[in-house]
C-alpha cells in the first residue's frame, strides 16, 4: 500500500501513513492534499485523486524529538543499502567495535555490511584484518531523517524535505549507494 507525507500546518514533516489514513484526514477535512500521485480512488458516487502529501489544517504542537531511533531499516538508509566494508549489497549489521570487547549499540559504532564481511570480520576489530571503513559511521541529523529511516521515499516529497536535510541525507545515501 502507497504511503504519505503528513505535513504540519507549519509545512514541518510529522511522519509518514498509509494512502488510507491521508485519504480519510483529507476527507474530514482536517488535511489538504498538496501533491496527488496521478492515481485515482473510487467509491460508489465520488471519485477522490490519491494524495501523496497532505498538511494539516491545525497545527500539532510536536513534544521534544530526541535522536533518531536506531532501526535497522533507519540504519540501511543511513548506509545506502551497501556494506561499509566492501560496498556490497548489506543483508546484516555490524558492530564496528565488537559487543563482545565492549562495544555499545549505538549509531557511530553500527554499520549495516554483507554476510561474508560480517562473517569474516567476526568478534575482531578491523585493525587486526587491515579493514578500514568506506565512511565513519555517525547518528543521522535533522528531521528528514524521520522520514527517510521509515524507508518509503517518493520524489514528490523532496521540495519539503529539502529545508530539513533531505539534500543531506540522500546525498549521502545516493554517494555511498554509488
């Protein structure tokens, strides 16, 4: 099922819900639709153009965002999908510093790599191979990555995201990814 953009009534990106969420915001008219997606939805007596992002009527006071969430969906984003060691398509996560020498769950120490990287690196740290990492690894800033992390992308979401690090983060999903 296509996704949407949910916009503040600000124009700050809130998050990311399904076509059939967006499409009963816009029919409550709690939302306004500001880019379609070309498609159509029907029902018995109307016919309504699938939004692909709408911003509310209201504005939605937002509480204090921390960090962005490490996910391993938000990870292979952040990656561009490719192993930090050898630029293969990533199926799996790697602690830089193994947890087993100490090493913590966070953003600067995990980068996502193949299954025969991460099998041959094992519980060693990359001085010991001679290994050295395609970029150093660091949390993702900046809002759009709230929307990037999530994984669904769409073009048209680009000119909203772009005052919020869009240009940041796929630059830096599109050069590792290349």
């Amino acid at each position: 099922m296509p996704h949407v953009l949910v916009l503040n009534a600000s124009y700050e990106p809130l998050g990311v819900v399904p076509l059939r969420r967006a499409l009963v915001l816009v029919l409550e008219n709690k939302a306004v639709c500001l880019e379609e997606t070309g498609a159509y939805l029907h029902s018995a007596t109307v016919t309504v153009p699938a939004p692909s992002v709408v911003r509310l009527k209201r504005f939605v006071r937002v509480p204090y965002r921390g960090p962005v969430p490490l996910t391993r969906r938000a990870l292979f984003a952040r990656d561009g999908g490719r192993c930090m060691y050898c630029g293969g398509v990533a199926t799996s996560v790697d602690h830089v510093i193994p947890r087993s020498r100490g090493g913590k769950h966070v953003w600067d120490n995990v980068v996502a790599s193949c299954r025969r990287c991460n099998h041959v690196k094992a519980d060693r740290h990359l001085i010991e191979l001679g290994w050295r990492l395609r970029h150093k690894p660091a949390p993702p800033t900046g809002l759009a990555w709230r929307i990037i992390g999530t994984g669904h992308r769409d073009p048209r979401w680009l000119p909203y995201l772009q005052p919020y690090g869009a240009d940041d983060a796929m630059a830096r999903i599109d050069g590792i990814s290349a």
